[in-house]
C-alpha cells in the first residue's frame, strides 16, 4: 500500500506548489486504508527518556503541525510523531509563498513561520486519539505577537502535558524574529526553569511529561557550551539537534537556494551531524539526543545515531524518497546489527561521535 501510494501520489504532488502538495499529502495518508505497520523486529525497540519506542525513526515536526494524522503516521511505521509546531492562539505564518523545493539538491527551504491552528484545536484532535496509544510528542512555540513569551511556552506545557508523550520547547525556528534569541543563555535559563517548573506542577494528574529542546544548527560552540550547561542544570530530558539553518551551503544548484528561510534536506546533513555530535561530548550521557537534518537514506539515519542521537526524526527525505524510505531505515539498522552481531540498535549510539568532532569544519 505504502509503495502503491508512493508511486501513483509523488509524480502528481511533484506536480502542484509545495505547500499545496503537502496538504494532498495529509489528505492522501488520512484517507488511505493504511494497515497497520507489523510489529517492528524488537532489536529496533529503545527504550529512551523513560517512553519505549518500537523503532527509533520518528518524523519531525512541521509534517502534522496541527496533529491531524499522527495515527495515519504511526501507522505508516514511524516509531513516534511529533505535532507541531503549536501556538497558544491560532496565527496564519508568513505570506505565500513560503515553502520551496530545490530538485536539484534534494533540499526544502521553508519559511511558513509558525502557522498554526492554535492549542485549542490540536489539544481536542489529540485528546479524542489519546487510547489510540503510540508515541505522540508535541511541539510547542510563541505566537509571534506574544507580550511575553516564556509565558506562551508554560501555558502551552501544562496544557499538553496531558495528551503529549513527551513536550518539546522549540526556539530554533529561523522564521518568527527574535526567537533564536531564547538561545542565549539569561533567557534561557530563566525559560527552562519556568518550564520544567511548570511541568512539575501538571505531573499529578499527567505523569512526568518527558521536556526536550529542540536548537538551531547554527549555533557557535561557545553558545552550545552555556545552551548545554544550562540545559544540564535545569535538567531537561533530551534535545533535538536540530532545526533548519539559515546558513546555505556551498554548490547550491538550484535557484531557489536563494530564497529567504531555513534549509533542511540533504545539503544539511553534514552540518546537523557535526551539531549533534558536538552536542552528544558536551552532554556526557546524562540526557539522550534527538537527531534530525538531512537524512534521506538507511546509511544517513543509521550515520545519525553513530553521531549520537538515541531518536532519529526525517521530514524532508521523505519528499523525495516517499514514506519506503522508512522501510529503508529499518532495513538497513537491521543488516547492520546482523553484520556486527549486536542485539539492539542502542549499541551504536554515538560510537563514531568523537571521530566526527575531529573532521574538519563541514563547509
Ligand atoms: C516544511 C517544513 C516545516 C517545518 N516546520 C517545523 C516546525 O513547525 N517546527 C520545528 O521545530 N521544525 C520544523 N521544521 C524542521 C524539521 O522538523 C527538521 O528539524 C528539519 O527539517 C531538518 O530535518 P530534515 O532535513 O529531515 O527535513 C520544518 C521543516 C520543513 C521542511
């Protein structure tokens, strides 16, 4: 089904402007009678920030930014979903245009800034899914008008804390101004500490709310030093390294690369891995990494863990591979822990991230 949908829906959605082809494509994955994926092989299964994944392969945020087909997702087999970007009030992002595909370099660059339905809506699409089970993350951001932002974010913590599996607080959006500045380190320590307060408030009646950090790529080591320092203190659960850049790498071919946004897809690999592993030295293990940026095959995803991400999440491959590209994955983790003679996928966790921090600056 998954390959039939592929095949007959890409070359049509390839057809149409990007932000139309990815409403087709939530429309298509709603209504296609997708079986449930089997049961995944259980050397796939981790077990990480307290929750137990059947498989490490996640989608990123932006895909299902209104939660409306986290189920279709996880049926499609993802080990987990992340909805989101949400805001507390709805807001319609930027104008249009503001998604691009560049063909010829298998990237998306995307400047939607946050469009959302608001809290309201996906909390009662989420609530009405929530004895579906599988795991459902959320992923929470300011209006862009807000008088006070942190505050978006708490509110947005205790409202989701009951029907996410996990709550992640997003301040690497390049497209809402000033965002990025909740990287730096008096905000963001008084951020976190809001937030993990806030989250320890709502524990009673939602359990312990896993709390993640999702950073921008393009940080500077020395600000990843205080982000992680911080992130340590405050003693978030994990992070997601990471987001879009805004940086455009060179060889760019296509002549959208020049379009204002962040780029993420395959061009992005190299630098989202160097971030990931300069961030699995810094955080020594005492919380685990979501890797996500540019993985657009077996080799990348499993590439991506050895970087040292426990959790994996792919939005862009999938643009240009289809949703086998998930198959892919697990076809490949599988071969490797045959070849190597390993039992769970968790052995490879950050095994090459030492070597990767040694390379030369990524271009
Ligand atoms: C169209 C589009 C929309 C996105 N929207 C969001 C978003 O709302 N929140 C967020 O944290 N990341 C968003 N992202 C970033 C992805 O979650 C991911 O971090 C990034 O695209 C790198 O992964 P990839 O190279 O596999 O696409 C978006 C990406 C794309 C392409």
């Amino acid at each position: 089904m998954i390959g039939l949908l592929d095949r007959v829906a890409r070359p049509l959605l390839y057809a149409l402007d990007p932000e139309d082809a990815h409403r087709l494509a939530i429309k298509l994955l709603q209504i296609a009678p997708l079986p449930p994926a089997g049961p995944d092989d259980g050397r796939l299964a981790t077990r990480v920030f307290g929750l137990n994944f059947p498989n490490p392969i996640g989608i990123a945020a932006g895909f299902d930014k209104h939660g409306e087909l986290p189920d279709a997702l996880l049926r499609a087999g993802f080990g987990f979903v992340e909805v989101g970007t949400v805001t507390p009030l709805p807001q319609p992002g930027n104008p249009r245009p503001r998604l691009f595909r560049l063909d010829a370099d298998q990237a998306v660059i995307n400047r939607l800034g946050f469009n959302s339905q608001g809290a309201d809506v996906v909390l009662r699409r989420l609530a009405a899914r929530a004895k579906a089970g599988g795991i459902v993350g959320v992923i929470v951001g300011a209006n862009k008008d807000a008088a006070d932002r942190v505050a978006d974010y708490v509110r947005l913590i205790e409202r989701f804390a009951t029907v996410a599996s996990y709550v992640t607080v997003n301040i690497s959006s390049p497209n809402t101004p000033g965002l990025r500045d909740m990287q730096q380190a008096g905000v963001l320590d008084d951020l976190l500490a809001r937030v993990i307060d806030a989250r320890e408030r709502v524990t009673k009646n939602a359990g312990l709310t896993p709390v993640l950090l999702k950073i921008a790529p393009d940080l500077s080591l020395s600000d990843l030093d205080d982000l992680v320092g911080i992130a340590r203190a405050r003693r978030v659960d994990g992070m997601i390294v990471g987001n879009t850049t805004v940086t455009r790498p060179p060889g760019l071919r296509a002549v959208q690369s020049s379009e204002a946004g962040g780029l993420s897809g395959r061009p992005l690999l190299p630098l989202a891995d160097r971030m990931l592993a300069e961030t699995y030295v810094r955080v020594e293990g005492v919380f685990p990494l979501v890797g996500a940026g540019g993985i657009d095959s077996g080799a990348s995803a499993l590439g991506k863990i050895r970087a040292g991400a426990s959790l994996i999440q792919i939005y862009s491959g999938l643009v240009f591979r289809g949703l086998r590209l998930v198959r892919e994955i697990k076809a490949t983790m599988l071969a490797a822990l045959e070849r190597d003679g390993s039992q769970i996928i968790a052995d490879y966790v950050g095994s090459d991230a030492a070597a990767v921090t040694a390379e030369a600056w990524p271009a």
